[in-house]
C-alpha cells in the first residue's frame, strides 16, 4: 500500500525524474570534460559537471527522503519540504528540472495556477540569462539595456505574483483583489511568456466564478497538464523559445547573425561567442536565437492552415457526407497519394525559395491527414443527441456545425497538430539543408545546420547545437502533444 | 517584503552597473558613422542589386552579399541549383552581377581573354572596340611585349569601364594516397589536365594487376571526339587518349615531351610552325573490352585532318571548339627537306632543321609523305608545317589543348559518314558519341586512341580505360598502369570519403576548406599549386541599371574587398584583377575602398 502512495506522489516522481536527468547531463559534461586528443581536462565544464552532479546526488537524496516520509506517514514531512530551498539554488546552474521541482516540493498543496507563475518566472529568468550572455560582446544591441531592465522588472513581478499566488490562492478560490494583477501578468505576455498570459487567464476565471465549477473542462485540461512534468517541461521549452524569439528583437543585434566578420572564423566557444562562429565569423549562438523565430513561425502556421483548411474541408464532408463526403475526400485522396516532401520541393521549385512559399509548401501536403481526422470525428459526433436535438429545433447548417460539432471534435486535431509542428519544424530545416528553404545567410536552424555539417569533423559544434535546438523543439511538441492527449482524453482519468 | 525591496534595489544596482561598461551597437560603430556623405547615400534609399550564382559558390556569393550589403546596396541572391540552371537564368538576363569562373586551360594570356572578352567572342557580352584592339594587340606580342598591353586591357576592362569585379584566384589542388600511390610520379600541372602514364604504384609489381582509380564529377560525357567538347567532364579523359604536337609542362612552358613530336620550332616571322613527327605510337582499338594495336600509326597525314577539322567549323555538328583554332590558316606535310635548310629558326642560332634535329640520334636524311615509310632510326621522318593567319606564338598552346587531340583520319572518315549539314541526332551516331561506349544495347566502342589510355566502357558509376599497347613502347613514357577506373562522384564530400577510404587513389580539386583534414591524415599527400582558374563578377550589359550605369558598376567593384575573400578561404586563394592575372604579372591590384564606392553612388543617384 505504502508502495502505492508513494509512486503516485508527484513529488516523488518529479525528484526521481529530475534527479535522472540531472545525473545523467553531469555523465555527458563529465565525459566532455575531457579533451581524448589532447589528454587535458578542461575545468571549467569538469565544475559545471560536478555542480550538476552535486545537485543530482542532493536531488537523489531527496527523492530517497521523499519515499521515507510517504511510507512512514503517508505525507512529506516539513523538513522535507524546506530541503527544496537548498535545491533552488540549482537555478544558478540553469538546472530547470532540479529547479521546478524544488518549487513544487516547498509548496504543500499545489494548485494549476502555482505551477504557471513557477513557469512564468523560471521563462523571464532564463530568457534574462541567455540574453545577459550578450554582455561578454564586444558591444550589445542599441535597445538592449531598456530591454533587459524591462525584462528584469517584468520577472521581478513575476516573482511577486508566484508568492502572491502561493499565498493567496488556496484551492479553487482566488482572492478578488488579484485581478490587477492577473491584468498586469497577461499584459507582460507581450515579452512572449505566454505562462503569464495563461496564469493571468486562470486568474480572472477563477475570481471571476469564484470557486464555482463553470469552466470545468478547462480547469480540468490545465489541471492534468500541469501535474505532467514532461509536457510542461516541453511546454516550457516552446515558451521560452517563443519568448526568446520575441525578446532578440531587443536584446539581441541581428547584424552579428547575419555579418560576416573574417576577423572571426571559426572561433571555439567562448564568452564572446557562447556557442562558437561559422566560418563567415558570425555568432552561432546569436545565429540560433533568430533561427528560433524562423522555424516557429514557418512551423505554426503550416501547421494551423492545414487543420483550419483540412478542418473545415473535413467538417463539410463530415457531416453531409454521401456526395459532398466522396468528392470531397476523393479530390484528397488524390492529394494524399503526392508525398509531401515532394510536393514541397516541387512547390519551392516553381514558385522561389522564401518563407511564404515554404508555409504553403508545407501546408499543402497536410491538409489531407487533418481533413481525415475531422471527417472521423465529426461522423462520430454528429451522432449524438445533442446536434439531433439541434436539429429537430431547425438550427442552421452551418451553426450546428460550428457551436455544436467543431467544439466536440477539436480535442483530437489540437493533439494532432501539436505533434506535427515538431514534423514541420523538421520539414523546414530539411528543406533549407537541401538548399530549398530560405536564402543562406539567413539565420534558420536547417541553413545552419547545413553549413555545420560540411565542419562536421573540424568543428563538429557548428552541427551540433543547431542539431540540438531542432531535437530539443521537436521533442518539446511531442512531450506537449502527449500531455495534451492525455489531458483531452475523457476515458484517461 | 523587505527582501523583495533588496532584491529590487540589487537588481537596479546591477543594472545601472552594467550600463556604465556595457557598450552598445551605435557607441561601438561611432566612429564610422561621423563619415562624411553617409547621409546622402542614405537619403537617395538603398540600392538593389541581383546576384546570380550556383549554390556550390555560396560561400563566395555571401562573401559579396555582405560586402555589398554593409557598402549600402540591397541585395537579392539568385541561387541556382546547378549550372544548367544558372546558364538558363543568365542568358534570360535575370541578373545584375553574375558569379562567374573561368580557366585558361592553354596557359597563354590570350585565350584567357579573347573569348570572354572580345565583341562577338564565344562566350562575350562586351562590345567595347577599345578592348578589342587591345586584345588583338596582345595577340601578336611576345612576352616582353604584351605585359603593358595586357596591364592597359586591365585598366580599361576593370578599373576604367568595370565590366568585371576580379574576385580571387584559385588553387589548384589534389590529394594523393601515398600508401598506394608513388606521389612523385603523380604530376599537378598549372594548366593542363592530369597526364596518366607517369602515375605509379608504390608497390611496382601491382601495375598490371591493379586498376588506378581516379575520380571525376561528371558521368555525362559531352563526346569523346577531341574537338566537340571544351568541358570538366571529358578534358582529363580526352587528353589522355589522344595526343598532341606539343604539351605544356608542369608550369605552362610549351615542350614536346610526351607528345606527338620530338621537336617544334618557329621559323622566322612567327607565322610558321614546324613539327618533327614521331614514329613510335600506334592507334589502339577495343576489342572485346580489350585494348589492341591496330598496327596503324600516328602520323602527319592524321595530323593534318585533325589540325583542319579542328579549325573547320562545319567538318562536325556541335563543334565547340573551332575558336580555338581560328589562327590555323593551314597544316601541311614538308617532304623537301632542303626547304627546313633555307629557313631560320625564330629563336637564332640556325635553320629549322638544326632546330628539329636537336638531340636526335640520327638527323634527318629523308622526309615521307607516307606514315608507314617513316623510320627514324633510318633517318626518315614526317614533318608538319603550320601557318597562321597571322603572327601568333601562342598559337602552340591551343595545340597543346585537348581539342588539338590527334584522332584517326582512316577511321574518323569510317565513323562520320553522314552530312554535316543534315546531321540528324535521332539516327546519325557520330564519332565518339558517348552511347557508343556507354554499357547497353548501343555499345559500339569505335574509338581510336592515339594517346596513352583508351576507353573500354563506361556507366553511371564508373569508366574503364586500358593502356594502349601501341604507345611508345620501351620508352619512358610507356604508360605504367595497365588499367585506369574514373569513378563518377558528383559530391564532392564524397568524393573526399572514397579517397580517405581508399577507395579511390587520388582526388582532383579538394576544396580550400577540406585542407586541414587532408594534411592531418598521414596516408594523403596535398599537393597545390597556383591555377589558371579565375573567379570574377560579370555585370549583365543588357536591359539593367549596371548595364548603362559605369557608377554602379564601380561602385560594386570597390565594395569587393578581396582582403575578406583570402580570410575566407584562409589564404589558399590569390588576388586578382582579370582573368590574365594568373599568366601574366600586370602589377595591377584591386584595393576596396568604401570612400570610392560612397562617391559612385552619389553619381549614379545625381545621373539618375
């Protein structure tokens, strides 16, 4: 029994999962720690892998503790508890795992709301420490000390809104005079934390019905996905990238991603250049950071155009089915048979290669899937009582199918399209690697990573962190896309 | 609360601590914007320039992007994918600047020029009659002599009109497997292509058990008929199965080692040229997928139709190459030899025969129109004689070209059979078609090859190529490796790989950038050398604002900083001013100048 509990304690899974992680990223610095060419070890990852591995042993320490008290009492003892202060100091090693969940562990009845302002605030203060890493440049952007004190008082009060909420919200019910606040907190989205918009949203719902059950479902979505540490660790990583791609505009100078300065080629990591240069002398790093803005944006529309294009098309034959169904379905069919890839090679090929034209490229072959799913839901759910009972009262076509049926059947094509923007992440970097995306010297994850790949054996860095972002975005959708299946799923409980 | 107001006011601190050190974009680029006639550029608005390129020449296309950009143009990239495309776009004219390369293959200063150049030239958009006098000067000129007219076509064709933009000059490079290889048999000439028959194993007892294999880029061969092809798919492999009159060495000097000849010379006046034939090479035929001697000799009568059909425009379709040869006025066969006695050699010091006898065991007593009667242990040689429109001592180095190859009068007449004029490409097969030695139903491997190697067959993976049995057998120049495979390898990293694996011998043309591996790896051996092979901006001369705009173009010519472009490839390129720059020292040099392009620009707005 005591088994039991303790294996469905989050905290006890978070402690096990991010010790695991922990140790296992201290197993990979260690490993790089030493140079096999050259026989030396270089300290200063040896200390950041034995940093790393001080925390994961603590964190194992933890987690051993954890166990102890649930099967002792069936509760985290306070002591415990207060042990998370010592982990937070993680967070000067950027160990976001170790750091969320010491977060979770110090506050004993956690709620959706508490888990959003520690993501709000943990997103300000990673998007501070990369964009301070600039500070070791030669010189920094015209906006970047406006921008970086702005983002310095948004996540000072984001800080103060995570201890207002952890104070202040107990259960279901949030004290009224929070709504400025939640106002201020979806305002400071526009630094791209989408946490805080979401926080600020939660916020005003709950004040708003104040501890009645109204929005059930939404609560309930939020609820499973923010007990998920992998989706909300893959949400975080969207997050920030998301933010980050919104703040460079400020803190980061474009001209030292897109300049070549032959003063500079292929330079090692260092300060000035956290991730190295290529071999135009351009900052990888800073080149990475605006890629980021490329592959989201070409990633999230073609991904919405195909479910808003597929989605209707598939509602439509849905749920007239019969003829409209066939020739609807049939003219995809067709569609379908094109592989996509191909049929975005050949789209670049005849219309140039710029991002408009890689969003249609890559939209187009998507359509079918997305058509097929919706047509397969909206069957199901027209079946139902409800859309009869609408029916029988003469509602319109069209209004049944957009208040009654598209709401029923959404829940598979937001997992679904969440899942495939990592797919489409991948598309636009492959097509750029084959010389098919964006102009060269425009930073784009695919253009970067095809540059590094000629290096792969003298400067295998310049393929390798490009590689790394685009498995780390993709992952991110996947992890989010899983807990928003589970989360969706009425069966799952 | 308390905290959160210490926290706040370490936060401010910092913040206004970092302000002091930190230095921002404008501040460090301050001085540069205290320039003056920044702001009159800024205020007539950007620029746009088009450049058009292949995306193997990216790196260099963004090496002129930037400098363009950061010099206040905007520019648009036109990046095609190969150069089939790219020719496609150029002669539709969708182009400001095109990337553009060209290699003196000949090694003189006029062919790096006249075709490229000249108004009506094979491959010319120009059509300034100042440049085409100086050219036709040059022409005639010796060495000492064309250094000024060739430093005066430069001023005009780059510094006065801009109608190039010099970027760099090459390298010319291969990588050896000295494992397998004896490196110091592999030769890297200048200018012409790979010679094969010096190449030897290190382990000399392989030579006729294993095959050398080498590799090349194209599978497609244009033809296999000396003069209808002047491309990288067939240079190296034509060259090395036919021979010429004459050869360049190693740096470009003109010899008759390993040719057709034992000794050339100019008779007085430069307008006539004399070759002493060898009797020592026979024609080689496959048969069976097996090199054979036909028994039949090269000889002047050979020479003489292959020299005219060279030159004649119309002896095949397609021909590619007559403008190579425009300066052969007529090729003959010398069977007086009183009449070399009565001429003196250009160079002094006696007559043409005294010239043509140099080092020979036996002189010549008797000259034969008859191939199969010469003997020179006898006594009894074939000369040619060849006269040119006008004086025109480079003249030998287009002989010394692949296009110039000796093929077989007998056989040659056999094959192309049909009316040049009503050639019909659906049923006629013309000479050294490459279906014909391409493995399948058309195999008919017709070819006869005077030169070192012959080609059996071919597929899209590999060629096969024997060593003729008939060629100077005994002698020095006999080829050592009884058979040679060009493996077909489009991507260069692979080619790279195959070569590091051994799976290939030697590798043609590594890039500046794969340098490093291939001197950290002990079995290869880099070998470089300075190329012919020129990089330059050609400006589009119709229909755009560079065409009649001379500012614009100078602009762009001194946005080319070629201090970057050397950077870049981390000095394993040279400066250049034109394409003659690699065969002739003008003591030109292009300096960047961001002052000069300010000012163009300001011209070209106020011409506007």
């Amino acid at each position: 029994m005591a088994k039991l509990t303790f294996k469905s304690s989050l905290e006890y899974s978070e402690a096990t999962f991010s010790w695991i992680v922990t140790a296992g990223i201290a197993v990979i610095l260690l490993l790089s720690s030493y140079d096999l060419w050259t026989q030396a070890v270089r300290p200063s990852v040896l200390i950041i892998a034995l940093v790393y591995l001080l925390f994961a042993l603590l964190q194992l320490g933890l987690a051993w503790r954890i166990r102890n008290d649930i099967a002792r009492s069936g509760a985290i003892r306070s002591s415990t508890r207060a042990l998370g202060y010592i982990q937070l100091l993680s967070l000067f090693s950027g160990n976001l795992f170790i750091t969320a969940s010491a977060l979770h562990l110090i506050k004993r009845d956690r709620n959706t709301e508490y888990t959003l302002a520690v993501y709000t605030l943990l997103t300000g203060l990673f998007v501070i420490a990369i964009s301070a890493l600039n500070l070791f440049k030669p010189y920094v952007a015209d906006t970047f000390l406006p921008a970086i004190s702005l983002l310095l008082i948004t996540t000072g009060f984001h800080l103060i809104s995570l201890l207002l909420v952890a104070r202040f919200m107990k259960g279901r019910i949030a004290a009224p005079w929070l709504s400025p606040v939640a106002i201020l907190l979806i305002l400071t989205s526009v630094t791209g934390n989408l946490f805080a918009l979401l926080l600020g949203i939660n916020l005003l719902i709950k004040i708003r019905h104040n501890g009645k059950p109204a929005t059930a479902k939404w609560e309930e979505v939020w609820g499973k996905l923010t007990r998920s540490t992998t989706s909300m660790i893959g949400l975080f990583f969207i997050v920030f990238l998301f933010s980050m791609a919104v703040c460079s505009y400020f803190t980061f100078d474009y001209a030292m991603a897109t300049e070549n300065n032959y003063s500079a080629i292929l330079q090692h990591p260092s300060l000035a250049y956290p991730l190295g240069t290529d071999n135009f002398g351009r900052c990888l790093f800073t080149r990475i950071v605006f890629g980021a803005r490329i592959s989201l944006i070409v990633g999230f529309f073609s991904t919405l155009i195909p479910v808003v294009i597929g989605g209707a098309l598939g509602a439509i034959s849905g749920y007239y089915g019969r003829r409209t169904d066939n020739i609807i379905m049939r003219l995809l069919d067709v569609l379908y048979a094109i592989p996509g890839i191909l049929l975005a090679i050949a789209i670049i090929a005849a219309f140039g290669a710029n991002t408009f034209n890689l969003i249609i490229a890559l939209s187009v072959g998507a359509i079918p899937t997305y058509a097929r799913t919706m047509r397969a839901n909206v069957l199901l759910v027209s079946t139902f009582e409800y859309v009869e009972a609408a029916r029988a009262l003469g509602t319109r076509d069209l209004l049944i199918i957009i208040k009654h049926i598209i709401p029923g059947s959404l829940a598979p094509m937001i997992v679904k399209s969440t899942l495939t923007i990592g797919a489409a992440v991948i598309s636009t970097s492959s097509l750029s690697f084959l010389g098919l995306g964006v102009e060269p010297h425009i930073p784009e994850w695919g253009n970067i990573l095809k540059l590094g790949s000629t290096y792969l054996e003298s400067h295998s860095y310049l393929a390798i962190y490009p590689g790394l972002a685009i498995i780390l975005l993709v992952l991110s959708f996947n992890f989010l896309g899983d807990g928003l299946r589970d989360a969706l799923d009425p069966k799952l409980g | 609360m308390k905290k959160i107001s210490l926290l706040a006011l370490l936060l401010t601190f910092t913040l206004v601590a970092s302000a002091c050190t930190v230095k921002t974009k404008s501040e460090a680029t301050e001085p540069a914007a205290n320039e003056p006639s920044t702001e009159t550029v800024t205020e007539a608005g950007p620029v746009n320039i088009e450049l058009l390129g292949i995306a193997s020449n990216e790196s260099d296309l963004n090496i002129v992007r930037d400098q363009l950009v950061k010099n206040g143009f905007t520019v648009k990239l036109n990046i095609q994918p190969d150069y089939g495309s790219f020719k496609a776009q150029q002669d539709a004219g969708n182009y400001d600047i095109a990337h553009s390369g060209w290699t003196t293959v000949t090694g003189n200063p006029d062919y790096a020029v006249r075709s490229l150049f000249i108004s009506g030239g094979d491959y010319s958009i120009q059509n300034d009659p100042e440049i085409d006098k100086l050219i036709n000067q040059a022409a005639t000129e010796t060495p000492e002599q064309y250094k000024e007219t060739y430093k005066q076509l430069e001023q005009r064709l780059v510094f006065d009109k801009a109608y190039i933009a010099p970027l760099y000059i090459s390298l010319k490079s291969q990588a050896v497997n000295q494992d397998i290889l004896n490196a110091d048999t592999v030769r890297l000439s200048k200018s012409r292509a790979l010679a094969w028959e010096s190449i030897d194993f290190k382990d000399t007892s392989k030579r006729d058990s294993d095959p050398l294999i080498l590799t090349q880029t194209a599978s497609v061969l244009t033809s296999l008929d000396p003069i209808k092809g002047n491309d990288g798919s067939i240079n190296q492999l034509n060259t090395n199965m036919y021979v010429r009159l004459i050869n360049l060495t190693d740096d470009d000097q003109i010899t008759s080692d390993g040719s057709l000849s034992f000794n050339h010379t100019i008779a007085e006046g430069n307008s006539e040229y004399y070759f002493l034939l060898r009797d020592d090479i026979s024609f080689a035929k496959i048969d069976n997928k097996k090199a054979v001697d036909t028994g039949e000799r090269v000889g002047a009568d050979d020479v003489v139709f292959s020299l005219n059909r060279a030159k004649d425009k119309d002896s095949v379709p397609d021909h590619r190459t007559y403008s190579l040869h425009e300066h052969i006025k007529t090729v003959e066969i010398v069977t007086d030899v009183a009449s070399l006695d009565s001429i003196q050699s250009a160079s002094g010091g006696g007559s043409v025969k005294a010239a043509l006898e140099t080092g020979l065991d036996t002189g010549i007593k008797e000259l034969v129109a008859d191939k199969a009667q010469a003997d020179s242990q006898a006594g009894k040689y074939q000369v040619i004689k060849l006269t040119t429109t006008e004086p025109f001592p480079q003249v030998l180095n287009y002989l010394a070209h692949q296009s110039a190859g000796i093929v077989s009068k007998k056989q040659v007449e056999s094959i192309n059979t049909y009316d040049v004029a009503n050639f019909d490409v659906n049923k006629d097969i013309p000479y050294g078609d490459q279906n014909t030695v391409t493995e399948g139903a058309q195999y008919n491997n017709t070819l006869y090859a005077s030169g070192p190697y012959i080609l059996s067959h071919k597929n899209d993976y590999e060629g096969i190529f024997y060593k003729n049995p008939g060629y100077r057998k005994g002698s020095e120049h006999e080829p050592k490796i009884s058979t040679v495979n060009v493996r077909f390898i489009a991507d260069a990293d692979s080619a790279l790989s195959a070569l590091r694996n051994s799976e290939i011998h030697l590798y043609y043309g590594v890039p500046e950038t794969k340098y490093d591996i291939v001197k950290n790896d002990s079995k290869l051996k880099l070998q470089s050398i300075e190329s012919n092979g020129v990089t330059y901006l050609l400006f589009n001369t119709k229909n755009r604002e560079v065409a009649s705009s001379e500012a614009l173009r100078k602009a762009v010519l001194y946005s080319i900083n070629q201090d970057d472009i050397l950077a870049f490839y981390n000095n394993n390129k040279i400066k250049a001013v034109s394409t003659v720059s690699p065969l002739v020292d003008t003591g030109n040099e292009l300096v960047a100048d961001a002052n000069k392009v300010k000012e163009y620009l300001n011209e070209y707005h106020n011409s506007k």
